[in-house]
C-alpha cells in the first residue's frame, strides 16, 4: 500500500469522500488515505492528525515526499483536538476499534461544526458508532463490508440528518447494521455465521462455569445477540 495504491479498506473509505472536501484523517499513520484523496483530485485540503510521534513523522515525510506541504499538513494532537470548528468538511477516522473512534467523536463534538460528512471504519464494534451517530443526531446514509487478507471490516458513512431513519428494527439493525442487513451480502453472512460459531462456544463455557451474576448477565447478552443474528441469517 501507498499514496498512489490503497489498500481495498481505505479505497473503499476514500470513495465516500465528497469531491471537492475539506478532509481532517484522525490516526492517519502515513497519511497515505489524504495524500491519496489529494493526488486523484478528491479533496482541496487536508489535515492528516496523529496522537504518536512515529506516525505523525511518517505523515510529514510522506506529505513532503508527495511535495503536498502546501495542501496537506500532519498534526499531532489526540483525536479532533488537531482541527478547528469550521475547518473541515469532511472526517475520515479509520483502522481503530468502534470504542475509541466513538470517543475521539464525543471528545470533539465542539469541532463537528462545518462537517457535513462523517466516514469511519472500525476494525470492531460498528454498533456504538451506529449508537453514537443516533444519540448526537447524524443519519447513517450508507454502510459498505468487504474482506481484506482474511479481515472483515465495515464502513460506516454519516451526515447531519434525522438519525433513526435507516433504522426500523433498532436492536437488529445497531448491531448489524441497516443497510448491511438489507444487502446481507456473502461477507456480511461469513462475518455473522463466525460471530455466531464464537459466540455459542463462549455460552457452552459459560453453562458449564459456576453460575455467578457476572456469568449470568454475560449469558442474557449473548443469547440475545445470538437470538438477533440467527433472526437475521435464516
Ligand atoms: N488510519 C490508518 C489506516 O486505517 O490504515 C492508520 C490506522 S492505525 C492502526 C491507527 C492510528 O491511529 C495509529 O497511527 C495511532 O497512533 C492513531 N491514533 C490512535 N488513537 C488516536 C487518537 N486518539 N488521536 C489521533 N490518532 C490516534
């Protein structure tokens, strides 16, 4: 992977960019993903911004190697602290768990203002994105999984709008995903089946364990997940 040749997952991240963006990358690493998104002629400027001293210098290496430095500039700060409100249109944060990419969002909800698109891949845990973007009133407008080396990953893609409106059967759809759901792709059938496999595995431990009330409130999560993705397979 490069600037010029994108993994599928940060292809597939780029091609939801609105041409024409202002683009801030949170954990950009390389910067490959704005260098990328400014080389094909996607974006007008672009923030690459990185917690870590080692990514933030590959970033400005990159930038320079690429002669960008005048539309592209790494930054280092945690999360959406490396932007200004207003200064971006569009933030892609991308290759981290749904856990942090939800609190690097809820951090900086004071620098949401101007971003009219949000485009995030988590590596796990899609459903807190999906719950985040309905609590602070961004509207799902696509969903994409594709399979890389063996990796599943899904791309979530959000704008300001009315939240619930992809949604009709809300505890199915958080955890799988609306417009996943519908398209129940072969990829979104092979991540659920797995999930499925593992997840009743974990249960017959947890029959065979002692029955303590954190055994027993772990065993109702997963026969309801369980219940929502068999629902959803057959
Ligand atoms: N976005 C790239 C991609 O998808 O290939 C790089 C993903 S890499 C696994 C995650 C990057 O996010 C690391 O470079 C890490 O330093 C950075 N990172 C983690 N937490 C961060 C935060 N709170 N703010 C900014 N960057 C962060």
């Amino acid at each position: 992977m490069n600037e010029e040749k994108l993994s599928k997952r940060l292809e597939t991240v780029a091609s939801y960019i609105p041409k024409g963006a202002t683009l801030a990358d949170i954990g950009s690493d390389h910067a490959y993903l704005p260098c990328f998104a400014y080389l094909n002629g996607m974006i007008t400027k672009g923030i690459a911004g990185e917690v870590a001293e080692g990514p933030l210098q590959s970033a400005k290496k990159q930038i320079s190697k690429n002669q960008l430095t005048n539309a592209l500039e790494a930054r280092k700060g945690d999360g959406l602290e490396v932007i200004q409100p207003n200064e971006v249109t569009c933030i892609t944060i991308a290759g981290m768990g749904g856990s942090l990419i939800r609190s690097i969002l809820d951090k900086g909800k004071s620098k949401l203002r101007g971003v009219e698109r949000l485009i995030l891949q988590p590596n796990i845990g899609a459903s807190t994105i999906r719950e985040w973007l309905i609590e602070n009133d961004w509207e799902l407008i696509a969903e994409e999984i594709l399979e890389e080396d063996k990796k599943i990953y899904e791309v979530l893609v959000a704008e300001k709008g009315s939240p619930q409106k992809p949604y009709q059967n809300i505890d199915q759809e958080l955890l799988l995903g609306p417009f996943l759901l519908k398209e129940k792709s072969p990829i979104f059938i092979k991540k659920w089946s797995h999930e499925l496999k593992h997840w009743e595995r974990i249960l017959n431990q947890l029959n065979d364990a002692e029955e303590t009330t954190e055994n027993r409130l772990r065993k109702e999560e997963l026969e309801q997940k369980i219940e929502i993705v068999m629902e959803a397979l057959t």
